[in-house]
C-alpha cells in the first residue's frame, strides 16, 4: 500500500491536501515536510515515502536511512529556529502512516503554553492558532536551501 485516501500523510503526499511550504525534502525512502496544524513555524516532518503505519514495518533500507535524517532535519531546524531544545518524537496514529515530529521549543513557548514535552504538543492543539502559511513558506525555503548545501 503506498497511498491510501483519507491518511492525511498520504493526502499531502498526494496533492489530495494542500502542502503548507510544498515538499522541502525527499530521500528514495522519506519525505520531509512542514507540520499542519498548531505545532508552529519550524516543526517538521519526516515521514516514509509510502504508508506504514508500525515502525516494526519498516523495511530495512527504510530504517538505515532514518536515523541519520533525523538527525539532519533536527540539524537544520536547530539552525533555523530560534529554541532552547528540538524536539523529536513519533506520532502513529492510523489511518495515517507514521511520522516524526521535528519541533523547535523555546523557553518563550513553554512560558505561554504552560507545558514542555508531550503536554506542551497537546496544549497548543488545545490553544494555539495555526502558523501564518507566508511564515511557514519562508521558513520550509530555508530549510529546502539547508537540504541541498548541506
């Protein structure tokens, strides 16, 4: 299975939902996106190229390529956003395939949200508005330029 309508990983791959910044970055197994929704400007995304929604149904290519991605897109997002830490973590929540959150944290966001780590993710889907779409093409240009000369 490598699309699968109403997995909204596979909708945004697809073109089916709108991309916020378009693709910044691709490898023969993983993609590299901008995060929809609330997680704000500089959260990224890695995802598998086709759907996988267990970690265990990696291939072996796949998972040889993940680590060292990871840390790249957390490279290039710590260059790019202003934070006290990156966060890095895995959400699987089917239908939609598995992906990695990139996220940039800053002590000014935990103050205003009142929470870090999983409570902080959760509190600003409770409360934050989602970022400004011009601020997240500046930002997914930037991280597309880091990608190629890096």
């Amino acid at each position: 299975m490598d699309d699968v309508a109403g997995c909204i990983a596979c909708d945004l791959t697809s073109g089916r939902v709108e991309l916020p910044g378009g693709l910044i970055h691709r490898t023969t197994h993983w993609r590299v996106e901008h995060c929809v929704g609330p997680l704000g400007v500089g959260t990224l995304i890695v995802k598998p190229a086709r759907h996988v929604i267990h970690v265990a149904d990696l291939t072996d290519s796949e998972a040889d390529d993940l680590g060292p991605l990871l840390r790249r897109t957390s490279s290039i997002v710590t260059q790019l956003a202003p934070s006290s830490q990156v966060y890095v973590c895995l959400w699987s929540h089917g239908p939609a395939h598995i992906h990695f959150v990139v996220q940039p944290v800053s002590e000014e966001l935990m103050s205003r949200v009142g929470a870090h780590g999983p409570a902080l993710q959760s509190a600003m889907f409770d409360s934050e508005p989602g970022p400004d779409p011009v601020a997240v093409a500046d930002f997914a240009d930037a991280a597309r330029d880091k990608f190629e000369h890096a």
